[in-house]
C-alpha cells in the first residue's frame, strides 16, 4: 500500500494507552448504543465522528489493535491509486515498519444515516514518509458503517485524491 489517508507520536507506552483507551470508547459506545430507548440521530452522528477520530489517531499511531476494533471481519478498503484490499491486508499495511504517517486530519465530515448503516464522507489531510520518501496527501474519503453485533463496525472505505 502506498501512503494514503491511512497510517507518530509515543512509543509503545502511548501506543498501549491509546489501546486500551479506545477499547473502554468501543465497549461504552457499544453498551450505550441501542438500549431501551435509541439513540437520537444526532447521538449516533456524534458517535461515528469519535470512531473516524479513534481511527485516524490509531493509523498516525500504527495501532493495528485499534483499528482491529473498528473494521468488520469483511472489511474492503480502496486506495486513492486503486489498490483494493481486504482487513488483513489492510492491518498489515499499518504494521508495515517503512509506513510512517506523521500527520492525519479530517474535515468537513458528513454523517448520512440509512436505518443501520452510515455514509461518513469529508475531506482528509495526511504526511509522513514510506520507505523513507515523504510524502502528503489531500483527498476525500467515504466510509460506510453498519451496527453489528451491539456496534458500529466500518465495512468499507474509499479514498481519492484532490487536485491541488
């Protein structure tokens, strides 16, 4: 994979904070998420903005346990350059010791819900280096989210590049 949206602070310290840290988030959102009474669309949007936080802190972090929270077991992601591929390959991307992202942000992100599916989009920034050779990044991205199993779980995500 080719530096994309997807890759730091900390060592393993932060690295292992971080992982617990989301882990307690994933547990309370999944226990909070659809009680007696469900949560407003409004929750939910709120819900999702923190999992594509989460997940962008994970990738600046290289925490593939994190992300391993966040992805379903039939996750399909598609590059900015075409390159598909599944979770696994996905994950091992992350843990690819020549991918170094320094920098990922996201903005003007956008919440569609469709009953138990969600269309995230907005726009994303990222830099770092790959195999030594830096690298930055301006796109758009699309992740659709469905709530499985008592959460949200991100199925897909698509990312292109902007013109600059």
């Amino acid at each position: 994979m080719l530096p994309g949206r997807y890759g730091s602070w900390g060592g393993p310290y932060m690295r292992k904070t971080f992982t617990i840290l989301a882990g307690l988030s994933l547990a309370l959102l999944a226990t909070s998420a659809f009680g007696q009474n469900p949560p407003s669309e409004s929750a939910v949007q709120e819900r999702l903005l923190v999992l594509e936080h989460m997940w962008n802190e994970a990738q600046v972090n290289r925490d593939w346990h994190a992300l391993e929270g966040l992805i379903s077991a039939r996750f399909i992601n598609t590059e900015y350059d075409g390159e598909v591929s599944d979770r696994d390959k996905f994950l091992a991307d992350i843990k690819d010791p020549q991918f170094k992202p320094t920098v990922l942000t996201i903005r003007d992100v956008k919440v569609n819900l469709f009953h138990e599916t969600a269309i995230v989009t907005g726009t994303y920034h990222t830099k770092g280096t790959y195999d030594s050779k830096p690298y930055e990044h301006l796109g758009r991205f699309t992740d659709t989210w469905v709530f499985e199993g008592g959460r949200w779980m991100c199925v897909a995500s698509h990312t292109s590049l902007l013109k600059k």
